[in-house]
C-alpha cells in the first residue's frame, strides 16, 4: 500500500485550492496523457480524495494535476460536510471551477430528501444540482417527485422541478409543468397547468401553493376543483384535503352535476363531506331544466343534502325566476326531493316597520300576482311542471283586466291552486273570502263589476281568465254596471299591486344591488423565471479555467481542451461561437 500526498509546489492561496490525493496505492502514467495520472485503489481501500470541504472515494481515477481536474470511476462516493452523501459509477471534477458532473445511477443525499438520476451537476461555488435528462426526489413526508428537468438550491433546501413535473403521494398526484418545492418545509409552489388528483377530488389551476405537511392548498388562474359531483371555480380557491373544505373568491361557479344545478357568487364555501355549500356576494342559484331554468337570486345562498335530495336556501332579499314564474321573498326555500319551494314571510313580531308591508312574499304566474305571509309551490319532480300552490295567511291574488283600467282581485285567509301547463288552472280560497270581478261577454264587452265575500270560494280559470266561479256562504255581494261602481270599491282591503317589482328576466334579479366591488386577491406573485444553472457567472469560471496554453492554438483544439468545459452544453461556451 502506498500513501501518497500531492504537494503544492508553493504555497500561495491559489495553488492551496488544488485537489489533494489523500490515498492512492497504485499510480501509473499514460505516455499519450503526459499531464495525467492513473489513480487505483486496492483490496481494502478506495481511491481517497479532498478538496475544500469536500471528500471523493472511487476505484480508479484519472488526475490531470495541470488542469486540477480528476475523472472518478467505480462506486464513486462524495461527502460534503454531514449534510451531502452522492454515489454514482463516474464523476468529473474541476479544483478550478468547483464544478462536479456525476454519471450512471446518481444519488445525491441530504436529510431530508434523495435525489436520483442518470445524469447530475453539481456546482459548489452556488451550492446547487442540476438534471436535465428526467431524475427523481424522495422525501419521506410529501411522497416522490419526478420530473425531466431539476435544480436543488442547497442553501435554501429549495427543488425546483420544471417538465412534466409529478409528485406521488400515498394520498394524492400532483402534476405539473413547474414546481418549487421547498424541502424543510414541506411547501410547493405550483406554475403552469397543474392538477392534484386524489379519490375524493381533482384540483386545477395555472398558479397555486400546496403545503404537502398539512395537505391544505391556495390556487389563482383559472382554478377549479372537482368533487365528483361538484365542480368549484373561483379567481382563487383555499382547499383543506383534512377537513373536507374549500373556500372560493371572486367570479365563482359551483356546478351540481347530478342535480343540474349551478350557484354563483363572488365567496364561497363547500363542505364536501357535509354536501354543503355556502355562496355571497350576487350569490345566484340556477336548476337546468329540460324546458325553461330557473334562477335563484339572495344575499346568501346554502345549498344542502345528498345528491338528488338537495336542498337550497336562500336568505335576505330572495329572488326566483322562470319564463312563466317569478316572486320576491325575505327568504326562499326549495327541497328539490320533493319539488317543494318556500317562499317565506319577515316575522313581524320582531320588527313593525311598515316596509315589511312590501317584504311579503310575492309570486307572478303569466298575468297573475299571488301574496300572502307564506307561498308554497309544488312542482313534479319527474317533469319539472308546476303541480299545486298553498298561501297560508293573508291571501290576496290580483289579475289586471285585460281590456280595462281595472284589477280582478281575489283574497281570504289561505289559498289552493291547482297548476295545468304550468299555468293557473282552478283556485280555492279557504275563509274570509272577497272577490272583485270585471265581467265579459263573449265579445270582451264589459257587463258590469262583481264584488261579494264568502265563507269560500272555488275558481276555475281557462287562458288565465276566471271561467267558473263557485261561493259558499255568500255573505251579501252585487254586481255593479261600471258607471255605478262606487271609486272607492275599485279595491280589496290589502290591494297591493307590485308590478314594477317583478323580474322580467334573469338581470332584473341582480337590479336593486349595491355596486359590486371585487376583492383584491393577494397571496401568490407571478412567476418569475429563475437565472439559469449555466448562468454568467459559472461561464466566466469555465472560461477562466481554460489553459492558457490553449489561447493560440487551432479552434479545432481548443474545443476540447479545457476539460471543465466539455459537459456544457457547447451553445453556452464563448469560444465555441
């Protein structure tokens, strides 16, 4: 065994930088390599090997002490203080430039995760690894990543991965065209077109963060999750995979694939396990139906239940609209199992404001406007049309005379309707019953003006016009020619004709709200590229390196005689060109 120590000539601060032969057994020399020496180890020991802070050990190498570089061959190990561990089957390295290039199987080491790959660089002066030909990373917490391209920024315990970049974990996929993971704490920074996929959920967005340690995300451009039944689209989407939940802001759609339903808002919030949701801000709710939608409009939507059993509220200043339907009502239920729909009353024990007079509930069908404390309407599931109507309290229907300047107007305690094609078809006032009437003839001629009251009243309508009309205990009543109509009975105690509050279309809804004003998202900048791993400064150190020998001679030569050189990519090298 022989111990050898290549000594420094002198003893300068540039020639102290020179690699340093720890052990070597055996050293020969190549007649046709005058500068080079064989390094190889023996039985026992590997060829060992220093350079400022970091140790080399393989089975044989080549050292070109002119140019302070060394080729490392055979299970070639390097350690950089306790933090860097790299094997692979071949190594260059240049004392000059501190640049290393590893070969064959790659696996670079540091606590807390494991980079492998064919090929690898590894600059010292920047503390950084770079692959470019598709490598590898596990980390015991966030899974394996993969991708074609990498770079680790050791002083930051920083990866960035770019092309088809793909993180496995046990509990879901990410995938990516670029991803800045940051190993210590768990955190990636997601751009270009991402998506995370797992049992319950596929996310996607073109900018966005995942914390892998707590499994909670924040996503902006273009981000959507799909919860199979349910697809949330917002600006920006916080997501918590531990507790099921998902927050939206601005320009959001949540899509009820079963149930053909799509709410939108400008915040909101989904429960996946709970099957909840919850929408601000214009919150608007729309049931695709095969022949007309219908459009939900309040202050706060909640939408609850399993799918087919949905169940939407809507509170404060609730709105609903269809072709032939729409209402107003301090707030608005619908149970979309049974096809029932709620319109709902202020309790006016709690506040005697005189507004509350225009907050009962309201219902236009065609011609008709039907009011009362509370409305209910009934629809069949199966085909979507209209079934039957309840008001409880306070009833009160008025239909404008079609040729005249008066109302047809029908009140009582509670009223039943029967719908046909979606439209009015028989009505039965229950107690307390008023009428007032304008009768025609058969030629639209107006014969006089029917008033009366009764214990109860049946109506049936053909067209939207009363056809048949049936009182029980009539309680007095007179029909009037129109010139003798007294003007102070043109109307029924609680006449409150509310036209101009009606919405005559999916706009209108949104006509009595405040100017929106979005939020400003904040949270995640805009990408900005890194500098390049073959940046000015690692060039000029290559370029520098050059012997000088080398300047006078021939391109030819020159292109292979800087051995630190010949793993750049011969593009980036100045004396290439």
């Amino acid at each position: 065994m022989i111990l050898m120590v290549i000594t420094l000539t002198t003893l300068n601060a540039q020639e102290r930088r020179k690699i340093e032969i720890q052990f070597a057994p055996f050293m020969t020399f190549d007649e046709s390599k005058p500068d080079a020496t064989i390094l190889t180890r023996d039985n026992s020991k590997q060829v060992h090997i220093k350079h400022e802070g970091i140790e080399m050990w393989c089975d044989e190498a080549i050292y070109d002490a002119k140019q302070d570089f060394i080729e490392a061959y055979g299970k070639v190990k390097i350690k950089q203080g306790d933090t860097i561990n790299m094997v692979s089957k071949y190594v260059e390295y240049s004392g000059k430039t501190k640049l290393a290039f590893a070969s064959g199987d790659v696996i670079l080491k540091d606590p807390s995760s494991t980079i492998t790959t064919d090929t690898l660089f590894f600059d010292r002066t920047k503390q950084e690894a770079f692959f470019e030909n598709n490598g590898k990373v596990d980390r015991d917490t966030s899974g394996t990543i993969t991708s074609v391209i990498g770079r680790y920024f050791m002083k930051t315990k920083k990866y960035q991965f770019v092309k088809n970049v793909k993180l496995v974990n046990p509990k879901y996929i990410i995938e990516s065209n670029q991803l800045d993971f940051y190993s210590v704490s768990g955190y990636a920074f997601l751009y270009g077109p991402t998506t995370i996929t797992s049992k319950t959920s596929v996310i996607y967005c073109e900018r966005g963060f995942y914390n892998t340690s707590e499994d909670t995300g924040y996503f902006v451009k273009k981000s959507k999750i799909n919860y199979n039944e349910r697809i949330v689209e917002g600006d920006s989407i916080y997501f918590d995979r531990n507790k099921s939940y998902a927050s939206a802001t601005n320009n959001i759609t949540i899509t009820d694939t079963l149930n053909n339903t799509i709410v939108k808002g400008h915040y909101g919030e989904v429960f996946r396990d709970k099957d909840s949701l919850y929408i601000t801000q214009r919150a608007l709710a729309i049931t695709l139906q095969e022949n007309d939608s219908i459009f939900i409009h309040s202050d706060t939507l909640m939408v609850t239940g399993k799918p087919k059993k949905r169940i939407i509220r809507a509170y404060y200043n609730a709105k609903v609209y269809k072709s032939d339907l729409s209402g107003l009502a301090d707030s608005i239920h619908i149970n979309q199992n049974i096809g029932l729909t709620q319109l709902i009353n202020i309790d006016k024990s709690k506040n005697k404001d005189v507004f509350l007079k225009k907050k009962k509930p309201v219902l236009w069908n065609i011609q008709n406007q039907i009011t009362g404390d509370s409305i209910h309407l009934i629809s069949n599931v199966k085909t979507e049309n209209l079934d039957s109507l309840k008001v409880f309290n306070n009833a009160f229907v008025i239909n404008k005379d079609s040729l005249g300047d008066g109302y047809n107007q029908i009140s009582g305690k509670k009223l039943f309707g029967l719908f046909q094609d979606n439209s009015l078809s028989t009505i039965d006032v229950i107690k307390n019953a008023e009428t007032l009437y304008y009768l025609r003839n058969e030629f639209n001629e107006l014969v006089g003006i029917d008033k009366s009251k009764s214990g109860a009243i049946k109506i049936w309508l053909t067209n939207n016009a009363i056809d048949e009309m049936k009182k029980s205990n009539q309680i007095g009543g007179k029909t009037y020619p129109e010139l003798e109509f007294p003007e102070n009975e043109k109307i029924i105690r609680g006449f409150n004709w509310r036209e101009s509050e009606r919405p005559k279309s999916k706009l209108d809804l949104f006509k009595d709200d405040p100017p929106l004003v979005l939020k400003v998202i904040k949270g995640l900048d805009a990408y900005v590229p890194p500098v390049e791993f073959f940046d000015s400064n690692l060039l000029d150190r290559i370029e520098k390196s050059e012997p000088k020998s080398s300047i006078k001679k021939s391109k030819k030569f020159r292109k292979n005689s800087n051995k630190s050189a010949r793993k750049i990519p011969k593009s980036l090298l100045k004396n290439n060109k």
